[in-house]
C-alpha cells in the first residue's frame, strides 16, 4: 500500500539530530571551509610557484589540483606537473584521501618546497602530523589560529606512491562476472552499504530505461541497473577517485565528474535513483539532497520518478514542505523514497 511521508504519524514527532544540535546546516561546511581557506591564503603569495589543493575554486589562484569537482570544473585524480616551491593544502576530509593527497603532492614538490596544511581542530587538524611524518622528513605545527591548526613539511621521504593506479584496491565484488576496485575515500570503502542494499531491493525492472546514478561511489546503484536491464547509465559525482572507482567498475555507464547538477547536460532520464550525501566531512549538510529533489524534474521525462534513500535523521518534511513522497521501504535506519 502507498503511504505518503509528508503528514505520515510519527515522522513530525521529536526533532532530528541536526535540529537539536541547532546545526542545520546549508552552510557549515562552508564557513569552516572559509575560515580555513582564508588563513591559507596568507601564503598564496609565496616566492616561486604555488599550488593550491583541495579550495574548490574558493581561492584567487592560477594554480589548483582538486579531486572534488566545483562550479564548472571537474575533479582531477592528480595534481598538475611541478616542481612547485609551495603547496597549500586545505586539510582533507578523511585520513585515506589526506595520506593520497599527501603523496601527490610530495611528488610534485621542488627540491627544496614546503607543504603548508591547514584544517580546523575539529576535523583532526592536531593529529595531522602523525600522517605527514609518514610522508615527510620534517613537519612541525607552525600557527594555530581561530580554531584551526597549520602545519609544514618539507623533504619528502622515499617510496612516494604518485600514480593513481598505486592506490587502486581490488576488493570482493559485490557483482557476479564483474571485478570490483576501490581508492582513497571512497563511500564505505568500495562495498555495500545497508542503505543502498535497501534502496537496489526496491528497484524496478529497468528493461531498456535510461538512468541517472545520482552521486554514484563506487558505481553500485549503476551496476544494480545494469542487471536489471537499464539500456543506458549515467554516474554522476563530485570526487574524482570515486569516478574513477565506478568508471572501473562499471565501464558500459557513461560517467560525468560533477558537483551535483553543475556539469551534466540537460537531456531526461526515465528514473534517477541515489543514495544521496547527507554530510560535509564530519558536519551534516543537506544541499547535495535538497537540490536532488528540487531539480530531479527537470531531468526526467513527464512519466519518469526519483528514487532515493535516506537515514531516517533526515528532517524530510522540513527540507521538502508539502512536497509528497512514496515510501518504497522502511527499516528502523533508512527510508526508500520516491518522488
Ligand atoms: C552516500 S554516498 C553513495 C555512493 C553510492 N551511490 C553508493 O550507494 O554506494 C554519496 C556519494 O555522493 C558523492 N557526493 C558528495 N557530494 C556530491 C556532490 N555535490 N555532487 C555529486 N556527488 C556528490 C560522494 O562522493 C559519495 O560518493
């Protein structure tokens, strides 16, 4: 029986956790970012040539690397060729894509250039020296500044892993008759997740559709499609190394490196499904979703439909308003939507 989630007993009761901790946030990932970014910009300045890693488009610079797509560019899995003499790295979001970074730009560094990180304490910014002395002969903490931290490093150690293709883990394949590979930060480390098992239970026979894989990972909500018939799949997502994962993965689906609908061509699908980011980093951030939902139609045929899964915290009704949505499952973590 169809049930509606907008109105439904019991979804209005109590607050989620993001409203309790009165952090709702559109934009705290963002300001953090900002704050981090501009104390890094002090170095922008530096004698030579400077690199700037990971700002996503936010600081004046000619020279950039970014694994996450932004605005109109798309990701990049490798820096561009050096030598530069200073690099500022705005601290990543998990220690697997910060050691990643970490090695590639060491292997661009000049003989005698300096990493400059910065990250904010509550992101791990304090333990960030324990990876550089990994990767560098010398770091040390050289400011600490409106809750954040800078580091330097210089001379990089022997063994630098600088191809991508270093970094490529073959796990067990969730897929009969299909290798499976994983990189630095991919979601759930390339495997299953609970959420998305629950979201490919509910998805139809696909018999000749076109779908859209809607921040794809590693490429699982694609492949699913794929057995189930999809005539034509398109992967859609941010980071470069997760394109790269599904585009291995799932070499038949076209892949599009992009920052939620920023780069992807205005042609419809028949159905889009994803299971969509719900964080920024450690901080709960809803846009990536919201803008999920609110823009879906404009990439779907008049009888096409948006399935999606999300955790139960997600304040649905709050984000949505009077927008009505089936729900295709339900379990005590997870909710199938569709749309
Ligand atoms: C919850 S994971 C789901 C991954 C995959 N679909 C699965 O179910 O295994 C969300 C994915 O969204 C990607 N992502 C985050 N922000 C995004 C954005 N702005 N645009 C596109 N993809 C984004 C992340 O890199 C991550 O791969």
């Amino acid at each position: 029986m169809t049930r509606r989630v907008f109105c439904e007993a019991g979804m209005m009761s109590g607050k989620s956790k993001a409203q309790k901790r009165g952090s709702s946030t559109h934009h705290s990932g963002a300001v953090r970012d900002r704050k981090v970014l501009d104390l890094l910009a002090e170095f922008k300045d530096s004698a030579g040539e400077v690199l700037v890693v990971n700002d996503r488009g936010l600081l004046e610079h000619p020279h950039r690397w970014n694994w996450l797509s932004w605005g109109d560019a798309a990701g990049s899995t490798t820096p561009p060729n050096g030598p530069f003499d200073t690099i500022l790295l705005r601290m990543p979001r998990t220690k697997a894509t910060f050691l990643y970074a970490l090695h590639m730009c060491a292997g661009v560094l000049g003989e005698h250039g300096r990493l400059i990180v910065c990250g904010a304490n509550d992101e791990g910014a304090k333990s960030a020296g324990t990876l550089l002395e990994q990767v560098f002969e010398r770091s040390g903490t050289i400011r600490t500044k409106a809750h954040c931290r800078i580091w330097e490093a210089t001379g990089p150690k022997e063994g630098l892993k600088t191809r991508v293709e270093e970094w490529e883990e073959s796990i067990e394949s969730p897929f009969e008759g299909r290798n499976w590979y994983t990189y630095p930060g991919v979601f759930a480390r390339g495997e299953l997740d609970d959420g998305t098992s629950l979201l490919l239970d509910c998805l139809p026979d696909l018999k000749g559709k076109k779908v859209l894989d809607f921040a794809s990972g590693s490429g699982m909500i694609s492949a699913a499609a794929l057995d189930r018939g999809a005539g034509q799949v398109t992967m859609l997502e941010v980071d470069a190394l997760a394109g790269l994962a599904s585009a291995r993965n799932v070499p038949e689906a076209q892949l599009v490196l992009s920052d939620g609908w920023s780069r992807l061509a205005p042609e419809p699908f028949d159905l889009i499904v994803s299971n969509p980011p719900i964080h920024q980093g450690k901080v709960e951030d809803f846009s990536v979703l919201h803008a999920l939902v609110q823009r879906a139609p404009e990439y779907l045929f008049p009888d096409g439909s948006l399935i999606f899964v999300v955790q139960r915290q997600v304040p649905i009704p709050r984000l949505f308003g009077p927008k009505t949505f089936e729900i295709l499952a339900e379990n005590p973590r997870f909710w199938v939507l569709a749309a």
